[in-house]
C-alpha cells in the first residue's frame, strides 16, 4: 500500500512542479471501472490553489490496486492523501453513501 501512495505523492509533486507550497491534497473519487483525481495547494501565503492533475490510465489503475489492497478494512469510494513540504503525508478513505447511491440510482434508469 505504501508503494501506491508513494507513487502517487512523486506524481503529484510533479503536477505542482515546483516547491513554493506547504500543503497539497490530492482527492480521489473511485467507482468500479473509474477514478476521478482533483488536488490542491496551499502556497507560502496560505493561500489555495487548484493543481492541474496529469494522471491517466496507469495512475487510475495504482487507485484500483489500492481499493483492492484495503477495501476489505474499509469499503472507500473516496480518498484524500495529504502532503506535506517536509515529506510527511496522510490520508484518509471514506464510504460517500449519497455519491454511490446516485449511480446505482443513474445505472438502474
């Protein structure tokens, strides 16, 4: 699991490309079959910026082996992974009940 974030985290810092930040967060919508990546930073001034994300099939597919790896403690559909400029990160998985309800609501029209 760690390997996956890590290698999510390397791709992220090179969507912001460069280190004038203190925080970025990288949010994560994963659906069977899709993930939808957003992130933004915080810079010197506290101030928060939208990160325009570059990740496509592979990245998508990282995503997919994580909900794999830990989907059986937690059945997630969202995830954030914080990051922080001395390298720490966290993240957090959590189950939107009203988001997963809509598609099974939009698949069964």
């Amino acid at each position: 699991m760690e390997e996956i974030l890590e290698k999510l985290i390397s791709k992220l810092k090179s969507n912001v490309g460069h280190n004038d930040w203190s925080t970025i967060i990288l949010s994560l919508m994963r659906l069977r079959g899709t993930v939808n990546f957003s992130a933004v930073y915080t810079n010197e001034n506290n101030e928060i910026q939208d990160v325009e994300v570059n990740f496509g099939f592979w990245d998508a597919k990282l995503v997919h082996k994580l909900h794999e790896l830990t989907s059986t403690i937690n059945n997630w559909n969202r995830a954030k992974i914080k990051l922080f400029s001395d390298g720490r990160y966290t993240y957090e998985f959590t189950y939107d009940k009203d988001l997963q309800e809509e598609v099974d609501r939009l698949n069964n029209e």
